[in-house]
C-alpha cells in the first residue's frame, strides 16, 4: 500500500471513460476511487460515490463482488464519522440478506454482516454466524477458515453494539492470520480498521493502540488515514507521540 493518493485519483478520474461502462469492474473501481477520497479525508467525495454509483449498482445486480463493495465502503465510511442514508443502508441489507446462508466466502459473510447491521439488522446478522457455524459442522470446508470468519463477524457485531473491549478481544488474537479470509490486502484492511477503531475506543485494550498503531505506519508511509488515527489517539491521551518510520514493524499478539 504506497499511499499515492494525488497519483490514484488522477489516474481513476482521467480513465473514467475506459472502464465506466464495464458492468463487473466499475463498481468495483468506483470503490477505489472513493477509497482514496477516505484516505485523503474526504468524506463527503465518497459518501457522493457510495449513493451515487456503488450502491445503485449493488442493488441493480444483486452480485456479491457490488454488495461487498458497498457493505465495505460503508464501514469504511462510519469509521471516519460520515454518516450514509438509512434508506440505502436499509435497502442494501435487504439486497444482501438472501446470501445469509450462502457461505461460499468467509469473505462474502463478513461483507453480509457488515450490511446487514448497516441496515440495523442485528439479529439477521447473528444468524450468519450460526449459519455458518451449523454449516460447517455439517457440511465440513476445507477452504472456509471458521475460527478467522467468526471472530471477524463477531466482532463487527460487538462493534455495532458499542461493546468495543468485545470486538478487540474477539479479533486480536486472528489479526495476524486473516489472509485465508480472502479479498486483497485493500479489501482486508476493513477488518484492521476495526480493530484499530475499536482498540482506540475500549477500556482495557488501550495499550495495544500504540502497537498497532506504528504497525500500521510502518506499513502505509505517509497514509493521511494513519495520521489521523495518530492525531485521534493523541487527542485521548492515549499516546503521547508516534515517531516517523520507515521500517517494518510487526507485533504479534499473545
């Protein structure tokens, strides 16, 4: 992740016409264009693109490469503190909520709950976690990493429900081993920032957010996002200081 921002949104807006009309790539490149628009801080620039284009198109296909975009995007953008319509987040969930039982991706589960709580149905999205629980008891996956999937929808629901020590004690132990979940490593990080957000936010997790948070610079140099993750944490007192580096840091969990 080279955090070329101004770079990123030169080239996406100036080849709009290359790939627009392209029906399973442009939502998709919509969403990283307003990824980079979160990344500089620009809410609103992605909130204009998530009802303006990704979820229209997820609603229009019903395919779960558009819900999973727009489920993403959403939390993306409830981290940052910008708030989308309930009318498209409620109409969103109501897309999604045929895949509840699908379990194809643990991947695609966890972009099923994001949307499904977006749309303020929580119990719908405790019952991915059971489906996917009985699924697997009965019909064993090879490929389907439960322990990784069910801390990651456990927690995105602890989360919604404001139960922030939850959401770091069921998801810290598997930061390190989400790569089995799927997705690349910009769809993944929807997951990191959750547990940032919510180490950040808890009561008896607060030293791990000095960790993370240099892992997370070391790996994004000069990320505006990580800086105001930084500037967050400093506002708390719960830092004093992250010194700039550009070494590899990685602190694993015990």
């Amino acid at each position: 992740m080279e955090t070329r921002v101004p770079e990123g949104l030169q080239f996406i807006s100036t080849t709009l016409g290359d790939w627009e009309s392209n029906e399973m790539l442009a939502c998709h490149l919509f969403w990283h264009w307003a990824l980079l628009h979160l990344e500089q801080g620009e809410g609103d620039a992605a909130l204009d693109l998530w009802q303006g284009q990704i979820v229209p198109k997820a609603i229009q296909s019903g395919q779960m490469l558009d819900i999973v975009d727009a489920a993403s995007l959403l939390w993306r953008m409830k981290f940052e503190g910008v708030d989308a319509p309930v009318d498209l987040c409620r109409q969103l969930s109501d897309v999604c909520q045929p895949h509840s039982d699908d379990h194809a991706l643990s991947f695609n589960d966890a972009h099923v709950v994001m949307a499904l709580l977006g749309g303020g149905k929580r119990d719908e999205a405790k019952h991915v976690v059971l489906s996917a629980e009985n699924h697997c008891t009965t019909r064993p996956l090879a490929d389907y990493p439960l322990k990784q999937s069910t801390a990651i929808l456990n927690a995105f629901i602890a989360y919604n429900s404001g139960d922030f020590d939850t959401a770091v004690a069921t998801l810290l132990p598997h930061r390190c081993r989400l790569l089995p979940i799927g997705g690349s490593c910009a769809q993944r990080d929807v997951f990191t920032q959750l547990l940032m957000m919510s180490t950040i936010q808890s009561t008896h997790y607060q030293h791990w957010v000095r960790p993370l948070l240099l892992e997370r610079q070391a790996s994004r140099i000069d990320s505006p996002m990580t800086k105001r993750l930084i500037a967050r944490a400093m506002a708390a007192h719960l830092i004093n200081d992250i010194p700039a580096t550009g070494g590899l840091v990685s602190v694993r969990s015990t």
